[in-house]
C-alpha cells in the first residue's frame, strides 16, 4: 500500500517554506520528513501577497527544491495564511430548544453556532473565515464543561471564535501556489498550523501563548483550556531589528543583518551594545503583546508562558527580554513529532504543522479523531482536531 505524503507551503515574509512528509509505517512513530525546500519571499510584503506572479516564481522554486530532495511529484498541498489581515472576530449565538423537545442535539448546536455567525456578519465584510471555534457553551445561563450535547433546557447559547482573513489576501495566496502548478487542498491559519507540532495538549490546557517572530510580522496564538483563545498579528518582526542595528550603529543594511544573525566576527561594534540595541527592539514587541494580552484577560495568566519560533527566535537576547518584559516563563519551541536528528528547527513549524494537519484528517478515525469543520467559506473543507472544541 502507498503511504499517503503530505505537503505544507508557508509564504513568510522573508522566505517561502515547504515540507513534504510521510507518516511512519508505524502510526507511533514521528512523519518522516521527505524534503524540504526554501526561496526567498518575492512579492509578498507584511506576509501576504503583493504580486501573484513573483510569489509564485518564489513557491515554484521553493517547491522544486523539496521535490528534488524527496524525489516525489507534488500535486497538491496544505497553504498557511499569516499576515496583517490575519484577525479573530468574536460572537455568540443564541437560539430556542423548542424545536428539538428541550434537548441539545448536533442541529441546535449547529444552529447555534450559525446565529453566532449571523451576527458577526458586519465585522466580517470582505473577509473569508478559516476558522470557526465554539469556545464556551451555555444551557439556559448555566455554562457547560464540556459538550452540551443531550443536555435540556429552553435555549442554547455559544461564544464562537472566527478567525479571518481578507478575502481578497486568501484569493491572491491561492492563486499564487496553482500558478506554481500546486492544487490547494486545504487553507489553515499560520499560527494555528504551528501550535499542532510546537505546543503541548498540556501546554494548552494551562495557558501559553506562541509567538513567532518573522521577517516583517509577529504572530500569537493564545491557548486556554486547551482551545485556542486569541490570534493576532503585529506589524513588527526581526526586519525591524535589522533597521534598528543599522541606525543605531550607522552601517549597511546587509552589515547590520548579519550582525544580527552573528555571521561577523571582529567587528568594532561591542557584543554588549550590539545586544543592547536588539533587546532594546525586542521589548518593544514584546510590550505590544503584553497589551494584547491585557486586553483579552490574559495578562500575566499563562503559566505555560511563551515559546518562541520563527527566525527571530534565536536571536541572543530574546528569551531573557520575554522573560523580564511579560514576567513568564519563555523557551524557544522544539519541534515535537520528529527525531532530534531531522535537522528541522523551529522556522519550520508552520509547514510541518500542515503536514501534521493532512495527516490528522487522514487519520481522522483513529485515535488522532478530527472534530468538527471549522472552515465554512470558500470550496475548501478542513478541519481541527477535536481538542480545538470544548
């Protein structure tokens, strides 16, 4: 029997990501990375698409490069979608249990969960929703632990989490990758593809929040309860940094980059001002998110901290900011479901995270059992694991 391989694009700012994967023979066992590929971003900006031919020459590449060093053809693949438009929207739905006899069955929380949608439709004007969440349920006030599911009562309620992006950034990144000669199977939020290779079901149900530093933005996802609570993207990322080195230093771009990166030695330029300059940087990123996380309630709450990924992750001074900045604990993410030897680091999460996803749904009646469809637009049906739903 052929095993089933799984591909993952992830347009970054910087650079375009993918990861063809296998599942092992044996279903214990991590996916066995098949190869890997990467381009530099062309015509993307801020993480979404600017210009749809150049993306697709920087996915072509990137593609080809993976294609090569797994030795298969790929005619389809899994897309993350990052960039500014990338926001959550939340609603809740309330409807009347009278049509089912008092008791909650799947089309009163269907019912539910539309109503929530309902009402979110002026925030949602122009975007497409990747993901839709229910986050807490209610049986006449009273909240459920669980699924309200054969529960009774006289009315259900739901708070729903979408997660958006603009409808025309989803139409261009689509574009994008069938113009490289990949059909896209699938569309799931960067973050979220992440979170499922660099976070733990324990992680999740204590509180974390993951944290990727890219070349032009920062992305977070928060968990609570094992269900992720918040997406936001800031317009910041390692490029500013960069920007920072060089004024603060006077030197080149491409100097300053390198620096940054610790790929100059014998510079006149003192290690202790050069981290100076980039922690500096860093906690100004790192006190937008501390007032996100104020303002969603979350504000020193997250006892499993923060994990780092992305390229600016490994920069010197990052988890030392975090940690004095946002008073939690931090560590760079390690990438689980695969052997140390791999030689995959964590800039690598999202795209593997979609081929841990495509491996998900293959497996969806197993013990790695899929919940229900948290997309609903478009003619892409994906879903989340059924940790996601309360």
């Amino acid at each position: 029997m052929t095993r089933r391989v799984h591909t993952g694009i992830d347009i970054g700012s910087s650079y375009i990501k993918v990861v063809i994967a296998t599942p092992a023979e044996n279903s214990e066992l991590p996916m066995q990375i098949l190869g890997t590929g990467t381009a530099p971003s062309k015509g993307v900006r801020h993480g979404y698409v600017t210009d749809i031919k150049e993306a697709a020459k920087s996915i072509r590449e990137a593609l080809g490069r993976a294609r090569a060093a797994a030795k298969v053809p790929v005619r389809s693949a899994r897309l993350a979608l990052g960039g500014m438009s990338l926001e959550d929207i939340r609603s809740t739905g309330d409807i009347t249990l009278t049509p089912s006899g008092g008791i909650v069955t799947d089309r009163e929380v269907e019912r539910a969960v539309s109503e929530s949608e309902k009402r979110a439709t002026p925030r949602l004007v122009n975007r497409t929703v990747l993901h839709t969440i229910p986050l807490e349920y209610r049986v006449d006030g009273q909240k459920v632990f669980g699924k309200p599911h054969g529960l009774q009562g006289t009315k259900l309620s739901v708070d729903t989490l979408f997660i958006a992006v603009l409808a025309k950034h989803y139409d261009d990144a689509i574009e994008a990758v069938e113009a490289a000669g990949v059909e896209v199977e699938g569309v799931m939020a960067s973050p979220l593809a992440a979170s499922f290779v660099t976070l733990s079901k324990a992680q999740k149900t204590a509180g974390v929040i993951l944290v990727n530093i890219g070349g032009e933005t920062l992305s977070t996802i928060v968990f609570d309860n094992d269900v992720p609570v918040s997406v936001k993207v800031f317009s910041v990322g390692g490029a500013d940094v960069t920007n920072a080195i060089a004024l603060s230093f006077r030197i080149p771009l491409t100097e300053a980059e390198q620096m940054k990166r610790g790929a100059v030695t014998g510079s006149s330029i003192p290690p202790q001002k050069m981290n100076t300059a980039v922690a500096t940087r860093l906690k100004d990123m790192f006190l937008l998110v501390n007032i996100h996380l104020k303002a969603i309630g979350r504000h020193r709450l997250l006892p499993a901290g923060v994990i780092l990924t992305g390229g600016g992750s490994s920069l010197t001074p990052a988890i030392e900011v975090v940690r004095t900045t946002m008073k939690l604990p931090a560590q760079v993410a390690q990438i689980g479901y695969l052997p140390r030897s791999s030689g995959v680091d964590s800039t690598w999460a999202v795209a593997y995270g979609l081929c841990r996803w495509g491996f998900m749904e293959d497996t969806a009646d197993s013990r790695y059992s899929l919940g229900q469809v948290v997309r609903r637009a478009g003619e892409f049906v994906k879903r989340a694991m059924r940790s996601l739903l309360p």
